[in-house]
C-alpha cells in the first residue's frame, strides 16, 4: 500500500496524559498536513511541513500540540496534557509539490483520539 | 461503522438517479477546488478537483461544476450506486495555501 498510513488508528487516554501520532506520507510527497476532525464538521488545518520545515500553524493548534518532521518523511503530533475537548479525529495529508498553486492532497485514514 | 457527521444535510436519491451536491466556497481568490468523499471511519478520498481557469471538468461518472460568479460549485454523480454513499466534502486552497473545507453533504442512496 503506498498511500498516507497514519498509527494508531485509535487512542484511547485519560483527561491530563500525553499522546503522539504518526504520520507516514506518500514517499516523496514533499509537504505533509495535520487536520482535526470532529463530528459534523470538515477537517480543520491545524499544521503544514514543507520538507521538514514547519510553515505554518493554525490558532487551533495550542501550545499544547507540537508537531515534528525531522527528516522530511514522517511526522508525529503530539498533544500533551489532553483535555476532552481534544477529542476527534486526526488526519495527516500529503501533497506532492512545495509551492505555487494548490495541489491535490491525499489523506490517511486518520487516527481517532478518545479523552475520558 | 462510526458516523463522520450526525447533523449534517442530507441529500437521499434512487439508485440508479443522478445526483447533484452543492458548496458555497467563502475566498473569491480561491483558484483550486477538490471534491472528497469520506466513509465512516476512514478518511477523505479524493474525487475530482478543478482550477479557476475552467468552469467544468468530467470524471468517471462525475462531473464537477464551476461558478466563479457565486462563489458555487457543484459536484453531479451519475447512476448513483449504493457504494457512493458518504458524506461529501467540498475544500477550496488559495495559491498553495491550507485547503478549507465546507461543511459536509450526507448522500444517502435508497435501493
């Protein structure tokens, strides 16, 4: 399969403990996107890589999250102290080109976080 | 399955009719479109895309419609079949930027 694969597919935590995702691009796709789903709603940019530079960060994305692309191919997201309200679906996306128009993004199946 | 959104719109067609999902787009400057489809549980699955240069562009039983003028844009699938049941997504990007997404549409296609 040589699609966005994402892990774990489901995490379930409690209320105040640290979590991390990872994302595994299609390879040689150069920029890599970080979405939060919740029901009823369309994804939500939260994050972009260009390569394993961070471009740009959503106001959505609190000092609580952190994401990661060291070497320009995978990438982590990590939320410490989680809250409920993190509760949703994750999904990581991945294009191939870095810049001028848009190019199409293909997703992962995401990974759903549950906060008890 | 885990439902991907419990209050969205809901468009129901027969088998075998055609159906046409809606999208009011909010960046006039916006220059590229895509349509996703996305199941339960999974997540969103490319369709059909198209830039601002052109106001109409066919697939594989789909056809997506371009109405710079409205900031509108439609997404018409052909013999609807059970599989195509999902919820729709429209998503526009401005130069390369981040997509945003609209809303959702549920498609629901009744035997």
């Amino acid at each position: 399969d040589t699609g966005v694969s994402q892990n774990p597919r489901h995490k379930i935590t409690k209320r105040g403990q640290n979590v991390t995702f990872r994302c595994d691009p299609i390879s040689e796709h150069n920029r890599l996107y970080w979405y939060r789903q919740t029901l009823g709603q369309g994804p939500e940019f939260l994050t972009y890589f260009q390569n394993e530079a961070q471009l740009e960060k959503s106001r959505l994305l609190s000092d609580r999250f952190s994401a990661e692309r060291p070497k320009g191919s995978f990438s982590t997201l990590e939320i410490q102290r989680t809250e409920q309200g993190d509760s949703a679906m994750y999904l990581c996306a991945s294009s191939p080109r870095g810049s001028g128009s848009g190019d199409t993004q293909y997703f992962g199946p995401g990974t759903r976080l549950t906060v008890l | 399955g885990e439902s991907v959104g419990l209050h969205l719109p809901t468009l129901s067609v027969q088998e075998g009719d055609n159906s046409i999902i809606n999208c009011a787009y909010s960046n006039s400057a916006s220059d590229y479109f895509i349509w996703y489809k996305q199941e339960s549980g999974k997540g969103p699955q490319f369709i059909i895309d198209i830039r601002s240069n052109m106001d109409k562009r066919q697939g594989q039983r789909v056809t997506v419609l371009l109405n710079k003028t409205v900031k509108h844009l439609s997404l018409q699938i052909a013999a609807t079949q059970p599989g195509d049941s999902a919820v729709y997504f429209c998503a526009e990007n401005y130069y390369g930027q981040n997509f945003v997404f609209g809303p959702g549409t549920r498609l629901s296609v009744l035997p």
